[in-house]
C-alpha cells in the first residue's frame, strides 16, 4: 500500500518576517505615511540635530538681535543674537527624549499595575482600583509642582514625577481593556497549564489588548509632552539657556508681534510632533483592527 504523498502546502510553513509587518502596519495608510514621514524627520533631528546646527544653541551673538530670517539665519534671532535654527535643532533632544521616557515609565508601572489588577480580581482589584481612583483626582500640576519643589527640577526628577502622575491614568485605561478578555478560553487554557500569573498576563492579555496599549500610548505621549513644554514654558522644568521648545517660546513672547518666527516655529514643532504620533498611532490601529476582523470572518 502506498502513501499518497502529503501536498506542498501543508508542508510548508511560510516564513514570518516582522519587518514587512511592522512596514504595514506603519505604512499602510496615507495617515501613517504622513505620520511616519513627519515623524522621520523630528526622529533624525533628535539623532542628528545638534551635528546639523549651524552654531552652539547658545552662543549670544552670533547675529543681530531679534532678526529676521535670512540667508545667515534661516529662522532668525531671539531677542539675545542667538540662532533660532540651531537652538530648535538642538532642543528636540528634551522635547521628545524626555516625554518618551516619562511615557515609558508611566507605562511600566501603571500598565502593569492595570493587567495584574484585572487578571487577579477580587479584593486586590478592588483595592488597587480605589487607589489609582484617588491618584487620578489628584491635580497633575499640583503634584509635579510638589516634587519639584522637594527635589528640584532635573531631569530625572521630571521623568519620574510625570510618569508618577500618568501611571494611574494608564493603569484605569488598561484595566478596563483588560477586563473585556480575562474572562476569554486562552486565560483559561493557560491556568489549566499552571502557568503563573505574570507569564499569563504579558504572553495572553498584552497581546490581545494591542491595539488599546498603541493608541493610549500615543495618547499619553502628546500630552506628556504638552505638560513638560508646559512646565518649561512656567519657567520650572528646563533652566535658561537651553534650547527646550517650551522655553523658547516663553523667552520670544515679549517680541512675538516684532520677530514672530522664533515663537511660532518651536510652537509649530511641537505641534507637529504631536500630529505625527497621532497619524502613526491612528494608522497601527487600524490595520491591526482590519487584521483581526480577517481572522474572525475565517
């Protein structure tokens, strides 16, 4: 008796390659090519900025005060003779560096917070909820400004401070998202297996919550990086002479009716960094919500 041979296709299994994934998942939409082209060039202006600055960001008097754009100075000068340009060059490493790493944290410990609260119910659920619910009354300004006051206003101390406040934002958003699936078979399937908690809730719940972990992470980074721009701009996060964006446009506000590019062009980086993490952001999600739509209708 012979076998029939067994078909190719069932054979074969075809090779996953991430990098064309992730290339649609970010390309696959005119908003994430708009977005990713955006945020390509705020990506190699943090990379490369101060490489590419035509003079120190803080050098005084490298033109005429309060100039105009010209060929010397493509976006002018502030009121100090310093080069608009290069300071703006020269700044994305706080505007976007900072926030990126206050987000991260923020989802570190408010993300999992959130996971573990769900997954585990109860009275610790209980527990954990009553307490990000009081966090989250808290006024963000006002517990930055405490912290600040306490530790002063470094780098670090702004990392941590802000990512202190969003984490029980994050953790109430998770949780909720997290609550839609812990009930679902492959929870259950893996606690049949006797795998342990954490295990379960990065390699089964994170996954499936994809989707809500992206869109809130772009979320949380606009506005960190709005409430950091915002705290330079109070004059108590970043200290003067540097060449934060939030800073600048607070220096350039006493000639914004005489030399209005160096106010309106770190305002309009700022807001433009914003939109193209929203456009990414808007772009993943979609695809993955088509992608998920596809496997349930087969």
């Amino acid at each position: 008796m012979t076998l029939s041979p067994v078909p190719e296709a069932l054979t074969h299994v075809p090779r996953r390659r991430p990098w064309r994934d992730a290339r649609r998942l970010l390309l696959g939409s005119i908003e994430g090519q708009i977005g990713c082209a955006i945020l390509l060039v705020f990506i190699l202006m943090l990379a490369f900025g101060p490489l590419a600055a035509p003079h120190s960001p803080t050098e005084i008097g490298v033109g005429l005060p309060d100039e105009g754009p010209s060929a010397a100075h493509l976006l002018g000068t502030d009121q100090l003779g310093r080069d608009v340009l290069s300071r703006l060059l020269d700044g994305a490493r706080s505007v976007i560096g900072l926030p990126l790493l206050a987000t991260a944290l923020a989802f570190v410990v408010g993300g999992l917070t959130g996971l573990i609260s769900a997954y585990a119910g109860g009275l610790t659920d209980a527990a954990l909820g009553r307490v990000v619910d009081i966090l989250v009354a808290l006024p963000p300004l006002l517990i930055v400004l405490v912290i600040i006051a306490a530790l002063g206003s470094g780098s670090a101390v702004i990392v941590i401070s802000v990512a202190l406040v969003y984490s029980p934002r994050v953790a109430r958003i998770l949780r909720g998202a997290t609550q839609a699936v812990v009930a679902n078979e492959f929870v259950q399937a893996a606690q049949a297996r006797g795998e342990r908690a954490l295990p379960i809730v990065l390699r089964e719940l994170l996954p499936n919550i994809a989707p809500t972990v992206l869109v809130e992470f772009a979320v949380r980074l606009t506005y960190v990086i709005i409430f950091i721009t915002t705290l330079n701009f109070l004059g108590v996060g970043t200290r003067p002479p540097s060449p934060n964006w939030g800073l600048m446009v607070a220096e350039s506000r006493p000639t914004v009716l005489t030399n209005p590019v160096a106010t309106i062009a770190p305002a309009v980086a700022i807001g433009l960094l914003c939109v193209s993490i929203g456009l990414v952001a808007d772009s993943v999600t979609q695809r993955l919500g088509l992608k998920k739509e596809s496997e349930l209708l087969r």
